[in-house]
C-alpha cells in the first residue's frame, strides 16, 4: 500500500480548493451571462415595443386628420416614448432623412431634440433595410460596457418612404450587477491566493519543523546517548511529539543504564569466578605438595615442595599482572612509527623461544611507505603483538612456521595499518570460537586467556579493531588500525 506523506495530501487539498475556485468562478461567469442576456433580451423587447408604440400613435393621427403636418411628427414619437424610459428614436424619411426625433425620458439638463451623431449613420442603414424589405428589422450592436439596441419599422401611410425608429442601451459592464459579479470574482480570488499563501507557509514551517527534527534525530551523538534531547518546534503538535519523545529517551536511558549495570554486575560475577577458579588450582597444587612434604620429613622432597610452590606463585602473579594490564586504562601516546624495524624487535625478543620449538618466523613489511609512518602507541602495540606472537608460537608445532605482516590499506577512502601475525598451528578451537576475545577463554592447559583480551583493548584504544581472519588458509589474526587518529 503507497503511503503519502503529508505534505502531498495537503498539495492535493490546494488542488482540489483551486480547481473548486476555477469551476465557482465559471458558474458565475455563466450566471453573469446569463443575466446579461436576460437584460438584453428585455431591453430588446422594450425598444420593439417602443417602435411599435411609434407605428400605433401615427397611424392614429393619419386616421383622425388623414395627413400629419411635419411639425407634429415630433409630438407623436414623444407621446409614443413618453413611457418607456432610456428610449429614443424617430421618424426616419428616405428622402430627406430624420423628421423627427425625440427622447422624452433623456435625464440630462434639458430636453434632447438632436439625432445622436455616432449612431445616425446606423439609423439611416437599419432605416432603410426596413423599408426595402417591408418589415421591421433590429439590430443589436455590443461594445465593452453596453449593447446598442436599434430597430426600424414600416410607417403606412398618406406619404411613402417613411419609417419608425426606436433606440436604447443595455448596460452589461455597469450597473449593480456588474458590481456584485466583480465582487464576488475578487473574494474568490482573494480566497484561493489566501489559502494558497497559508497552505505554501504551513509547508514551509512544516517542512522546516522535520528538517529540524530529523537533523537532531541524524546527528552524530556520544556512545551510549540512544536519542538526543529535541528542543521544542512551537508548533503544538510537534511538541506533543517531542515532549514524548524526549521521554521516551529519558526511559531508554535509564532502562541502557540497568542494563549496563547488570550486565557488569555479570561480568564482575564472571571474572571474580575465573579468578578464583584460576588461583584456587595452583592453592590447592601448593598446598597438596605442602602437606606431602611435611609428612615425609624428606628434605629433598620439601626442596622439591618449595620449588614447585614457588612455580605456582609465579603463574599466580602471571595472572595477577595479566588482569592488571587488562583493567588499568593507559593514556595513548601515539607518535609516527616505523612498523617495520617495530616488527623486527617483536621477533627478535621471542627468538630462543622459536629456536627452542623448532619454528621460523617470517616478517613481510617491505610495502610500507619509508616517509610515511602510522600514528601508534608504540609501547601498546609492540605489547600487543608480542601476545599474539606468543600465542602463535605456542600453538605452533615444531618444524612449522611464523608470520608477522603489516602493509597500508584504503578502507572507505580511509587509510589504515593492518598488522598480521598467523602460524601454521591446528587452529581455534570450534569452542571458544564466540568468546575467543573474552577474559579466560583459552585452548591451553597453561594458559590463562588473557592475552587476546589485553590484543583487544589496545585495538579499541587506538578505535582499531582485532579479528580471525576467516577467510585465511593459516590461523591468522588482523590488527585493523587508523593510520592516523581522525
């Protein structure tokens, strides 16, 4: 199922809100119309009426006196015009033109007797197409703010080539109307730039609010810091948000908390465990040789006694000192390093051992850079790889073999120094596998499962990492580190 965030649902709502606006604002536009055309429709019929009025009042006066004196052609088309007002018009001769005019209704300051210039050339045309064709004719002539509104009529009668005009105007761009359509056009508009300025900065607040959330969310933060302290929006909402988060936070905080301290209460209960078994077996050789040699009496089996209490002294303070180097936390003093004469020294301080076992050891360091040097804690990792030398060798049957390497790799446009140390050994065994970096995990009898342990700590201190390489045909263990701190 697609999900729409928010912003595209409210992009949707102006869309709707728009075209809603534009359908509204064509729904007036048709009524406006329409009323247009009802104005003019009746405008039309009032000006036909007009006409006819003319046609009636003439024919009545012919009928009284038989012939009707030019002079009183205007009283006529007053009398006719007299009711209808907005009205004009005349009498129309298609031989001498307009004999008569009028416009009883004009609202100026005195009354109108001239024939309207702009028009007469329309007067005398429309005229003259009545009397050609023997019947009235209209015409209805629209410009930007009225309709001119002209119709002509065949006068019967004692003198030939007369007609009857009537004239009036419908105002279609003026008026009340006009005003409450323009009214009603502009609050629309003003609605939808409206919402669309409000609905455009709710967006951009919007958008803002979760960019800001989301940036604190991303951000880079302490260990151990789960979720960030978010700082409120001022939007209502988003605070409910975050309030809620920020409590959340708190929660995660307290529970990681407990759980630190349980699982260091744990892993306390495991080491003090491994040291007592640790101690508790060379106690219990000391005092078992003890005993023997105090009911002997044989001097030279209390020599023996002694020599081997002293022996299990000697691995107790082994593992005391082991323990010492794993828990005590020591600043790192990193300086640039030459690995490989670094490399040598390690070799060379467990030379008689290699000898007394029967096994070679090897160094490859020639691709390393001689102007460049990572920056290490010398002293730290000359510990660390004396470790895993140690272990190698001590797994390593006789006639085998050593390896210490170290070369520069670009991890993620990253550089960093990769130490290796592997043997030609057995290998791990498939039980200690998981815990094979943990205190006291070892596949010796004699060891303590210390040394890796201490490997890791220093790989952590420098934000490097150890590992079994996996993938290697030896037992191989990679000392991952910066080349330089970040």
């Amino acid at each position: 199922m697609t999900a729409y965030s928010l912003r595209a649902r409210l992009l949707a709502l102006w869309i709707l809100l728009l075209a809603s606006a534009i359908a509204t604002a064509y729904l007036m536009f048709g009524v406006y119309a329409q009323s247009t055309g009802v104005q003019v429709a009746r405008a039309d019929i009032t000006v036909g009426r007009a006409c006819r009025e003319i046609i009636d009042r003439y024919a009545a006066r012919v009928g009284l006196r038989g012939d009707v004196a030019e002079s009183d052609l205007a009283g006529v088309v007053e009398a006719a015009l007299a009711g209808t007002p907005g009205i004009e018009g005349g009498i129309w001769s298609a031989q001498d033109g307009s004999i008569a005019y009028a416009y009883p209704t004009y609202e100026g300051t005195g009354p109108k007797t001239d024939l309207p210039v702009a028009e007469r050339d329309t007067i005398a045309t429309v005229n003259a197409q009545a009397l050609r064709v023997g019947h009235a004719v209209s015409l209805n002539r629209p410009s930007r703010t009225q309709v001119l509104l002209l119709q002509a009529c065949p006068l019967r009668g004692p003198e030939p080539g007369l007609t009857a005009w009537a004239m009036g105007r419908a105002h279609v761009n003026d008026g009340p109307t006009y005003t409450r359509f323009l009214a009603g056009l502009g609050f629309l508009t003003a609605t939808v730039l409206g919402s669309a300025a409000f609905l455009g900065w709710f967006l951009y607040g919007f958008s803002d609010r979760i960019a800001r959330l989301e940036a604190a969310l991303s951000a880079a933060r302490p260990d151990g810091e789960d979720l960030p302290r978010l700082e409120h929006t001022g939007e209502r909402e988003f605070d409910r948000l975050v309030e809620a988060l920020n409590a959340a936070g708190g929660r995660l905080r307290e529970a990681r908390g407990r759980v630190v301290a349980a699982e260091r209460l744990a892993a306390v209960g495991r080491l003090a465990a491994s040291i007592a078994h640790e101690i508790r077996n060379p106690i219990a050789a000391m005092r078992l040789k003890a005993e023997n040699a105090l009911v002997s009496g044989d001097p030279d089996r209390a020599t023996s006694a002694l020599r081997t209490v002293l022996g299990q002294i000697a691995r107790v303070d082994t593992l005391l000192r082991d323990l010492l180097n794993l828990t005590q936390v020591r600043p790192l003093n990193r300086a640039p390093t030459a690995v490989a004469p670094l490399l040598v020294e390690c070799a060379g301080l467990h030379e008689d051992l290699a000898t007394a076992r029967a096994v070679r050891i090897g160094i490859a360091a020639a691709g390393l850079p001689e102007a460049d040097h990572p920056h290490i804690d010398r002293a730290q990792i000359a510990r660390a790889l004396d470790n895993l030398l140690l272990n190698a060798l001590q797994n390593t049957p006789p006639g085998g073999r050593v390896d210490l390497g170290a070369e520069r790799a670009a991890v993620d446009g990253a550089l960093r120094l990769r130490l290796r140390v592997s043997d030609t050994g057995p290998g791990i065994d498939p039980t200690i596998r998981d815990t094979l970096f943990e205190p006291f995990a070892t596949g010796r009898a004699d060891g303590t499962g210390l040394g890796l342990a201490i490997v890791r700590e220093i790989a952590l201190a420098h934000r490097g990492e150890v590992r079994l390489d996996e993938n290697a045909s030896e037992t191989t263990f990679l000392l991952d580190l910066p080349w330089q701190p970040s």
